[in-house]
C-alpha cells in the first residue's frame, strides 16, 4: 500500500518559495564580497579577512541548534514558527547595512573587528528565520513528490535571487564610481531591504495551530543549551539517513562557498575586470534557472539520490576544466561557468527536498516534533561550509602572496598581483572545489532512503 500525498496549494508554494529571495540573496552577497571588502577596501590583510568571517559563522554553527531547538518549543507552545521568523525579518536589514557601513579612514584592525560585530549580529538575525523556515516543508507538504514540488520552487526563486544578487550587487557597488564605501553602502541598503521584504513574505506561511494546553517548564540558561545541543546530537545519532545527508550538503557547501568568495578575485585578477563578475553570474544563474525544473523532473524518474549524484559529477567535472585559465584566460570560461550552474541548481534542489524526507522517516520511527531541530542542524552545516570555503580561500591567497590593497592606496588593477596569487586564485576556483564535490559522493553513497520508504511502500 502507498499512502496517499495531498496536493499542496499553489499560494502556499509561492509564498513558501519568495522566502529564497531571501536567503539566496544573504547567502549569495556575502560570500562574494565580504572578504573583497575586506582586503581591496578596507587594507584587511587576507588572513585576518577570513578569520573575521570564519568566526562570525562559527557563531552560527553554535546558535543554530539553539534556535532549532527554540523553534520546536515555540511550535509547542504557541502553535507556529512564524514570530521568531518575523523578528530576524525585520532586524536582518538594518544590521547588513552597518556590516558595510564602515566610516572611511578607519584604522584597519578597527574596521576587521567592526565588520566582525556587524556580520555576526547579521547572520544571528537571518538564522532566526533560516533555522524554522528550513523546518517548514516538513510541515508543509506530506508525500515524497510533494516535498520535490515545494522544493523545486523554492531553489528556483533561489537561483533567481543569487543571479539578482551576484550580478546586481556589484552593478550597485559600482554605482559608487571611484568612491567603495559609498558604493558599498547602497549596496547594502537596496540589498537589505530587498532581502528582508522576501524573508517577512514567507514567515506569513508558517502554519498556526491551537497551542498544547502543556507548557514545557523554564529551565536555566545552560540547562536550556545543553538541553538544545544534546537534541542535535540524538537527531545525528539517530538518522543515518540525516548525518550522510548533512556531511555531503556541508562538503558541497565548502565547494561552492569557495568558489562564491573567489568569483571576485577571478573577475579582477584573472579575466582583468571587476566588472566581469556580473557575467560570471549572469553565467552561472541564467542555465540554473532553466533546468531547476528538470532536476525535479529527473529524480521523479531516477530518484533524487541518483539524480543527486549527477549533479554533483556534472559540477565537479565543470568546475575542473577551468584550471586552464592558468595558461589561457579568457571569455570561454562562461562556457563550463554554465555547467556549473546546471550542476549547482541539482546539488541545491535535490539535498533539500530530500531533508523532509529524512524529517519524515524520523517521525515515523521515533516519533514528531524534532523538525526544528534537524533544521537547526542542518543551517549550522551549510553554515560551516561555506565559512570554511571563503577560509581555505583566504589561506590559498596567503600562500601564494597575495597582496591586499586599500582604497586609500592605488586600485589600479595595472598594479598586478604576483604569478603565483594569480595560479593560487585560479586553483581555489577549480581544483579544490571539484575535488572536495568528489570527497562528498562518499558519505552521499551511505544515504539509504527511497522512495518506498517515505511513502509508506509494503
């Protein structure tokens, strides 16, 4: 017998998928420009720029658990998620733009620690509504195909907000003309505005039922967080499905995190035109954008893990073949950039319309009321992924002496950068990040769930 899926309603799947205009667009901006703004505005010296961003993320990896945890105990007792999606809504754009807002002239270990604030308050304020909005498909739509539909729309907006974003970030910045920080700065306002308006859309979504007349009892800070840690180590522990899931979408996350923090360096450094990170987007996203829909259709035939798979080898391969910019620079890197996109839109849409299936069965054999947490879980991996690859970045431009500059010295590209930064970029942009999507198929290969196993097949 197989149970019967219901049909999710149209507007609960728009309203559902606009929330990736927000998230794409917090996930996408910051991870192409915040290490640039660092070291080729504000003289922050590469390494330090990565430990600032690596740090503020760390403090993700340690609250999303919390929040996840909160987000459960919220549904308990008030009968939705949608009030802590609504706070980090309306706080999220006035902390972007102060990440961006440093006064010109700042000392530059006062603008690392500065920005360092900044950001770190930002990404507490987007996990608010990341954590319970990663939790809601679960909630939302019951049914293996189902969960693909919601899904499938969802990384779809979300392939449109990292082009709008990826190209139209930059495009603002240089609204600024010689002038970075005023650049930067309406960049961060239109940016946070816009991604706020789509975060609030979508927390209207979440489901309100009645309260439970049961109120869990208040406990202490540190028994509250041992409490909140301890239910993200049994959904690990309990989900085989969920730890090779997760480790393959934080592996992958590390790849593209890379990739998304050398896009600059690439544009400027390699193909001599910040202004070619534009392209490099509109490259990247315009054949994302076409076959996101076929990414869904080829895991109703082949099932999402094998569907998962596919992408990831077509990223991989894509992303290897641009090791020849080395000795050939030049515009046919568009060419495998696209590949990439179409390999990007299936290792997006595919991981996460299998983590309700993953929530699903957990229910099923343990029983409901842990979404949130595997939610929490989950963000704090992504997360984690995509710290360490604007890290690894960094650490690659150190080794091969990079040199960072300031706006208050010469910009001009003319100035160059050593051989050996120019080969370190062109490495960071390619061969790591395809081998590390090669090191993630392993643990990919353990996932066991089907299709027969969420839909209730005997």
């Amino acid at each position: 017998m197989i149970a019967t899926e219901q049909t999710v309603a149209r507007a609960t799947v728009t309203r559902y998928a606009v929330g990736s205009l927000g998230t794409g667009g917090f996930s996408t901006l910051p991870g192409l420009v915040l290490v640039y703004y660092l070291t080729d505005t504000l003289g922050v010296a590469a390494i330090v720029a990565g430990l600032v961003v690596t740090l503020a993320k760390v403090w993700d990896v340690i609250i999303d658990p919390v929040i996840g945890a909160r987000s459960d105990r919220m549904l308990a007792v008030g009968g939705s998620r949608r009030p802590m999606m609504i706070l980090g809504a309306v706080t999220l754009p006035v902390l972007f733009l102060l990440t961006f807002a440093v006064p010109v002239g700042t000392p530059e270990p006062l603008a690392a620690v500065w920005v360092f604030v900044a950001f770190l308050l930002t990404a507490t304020a987007f996990s608010l509504f990341q954590v319970p909005y990663i939790a809601l498909p679960a909630e939302l739509a019951s049914g293996y195909d189902q969960r693909t539909r919601l899904l499938t729309w969802r990384v779809v907006v979300l392939t449109f907000a990292i082009l709008l974003f990826g190209a139209g970030g930059p495009a603002l910045r240089s609204l600024g003309g010689d002038n970075q920080f005023a650049g930067y700065f309406l960049m961060a306002l239109v940016a946070g505005v816009v991604i706020g308006a789509g975060m609030l859309v979508s927390a209207f979504v979440a489901p309100r039922r009645p309260a439970s007349t049961v109120v869990p009892p208040t406990v202490g800070v540190l028994t509250t967080l041992r409490t909140n840690y301890a239910a993200g180590v049994a959904a690990l522990r309990d989900s085989q499905p969920f730890r090779a899931l997760l480790l393959t979408f934080l592996l992958q996350g590390l790849a593209t995190g890379l990739m998304l923090a050398g896009a600059n360096y690439v544009a400027t450094w390699v193909l001599h035109s910040e202004d070619a990170v534009t392209f490099l987007f509109v490259a990247l996203i315009g054949p994302a954008l076409i076959v996101t829909p076929l990414w869904g259709v080829i895991s109703r035939r082949i099932g999402k893990e094998r569907g998962f798979v596919a992408a990831s080898i077509l990223f991989g391969v894509a992303a290897l073949s641009m090791v020849l910019l080395v000795w050939f620079p030049g515009a046919w890197v568009y060419a495998p950039v696209a590949l990439v996109g179409a390999g990007y839109a299936g290792m997006q849409s595919l991981p996460m319309a299998m983590l309700p299936d993953v929530i699903s069965h957990d229910a099923t054999r343990n029983g409901p009321g842990r979404a949130g947490t595997f939610g929490g879980m989950w963000t704090a991996g992504e997360t984690t992924g995509m710290a360490l690859g604007a890290t690894v970045l960094t650490i690659i431009l150190a080794l091969t002496g990079y040199v960072t500059r300031s706006m208050t010295e010469s910009t001009a590209i003319a100035a160059g950068q050593p051989a050996s930064a120019v080969v370190g970029i062109v490495i960071g942009f390619s061969i790591v990040p395809a081998a590390i999507v090669a090191l993630s198929l392993i643990p990919l290969a353990r996932y066991g769930l089907r299709k027969e196993d969420i839909d209730g097949r005997v």
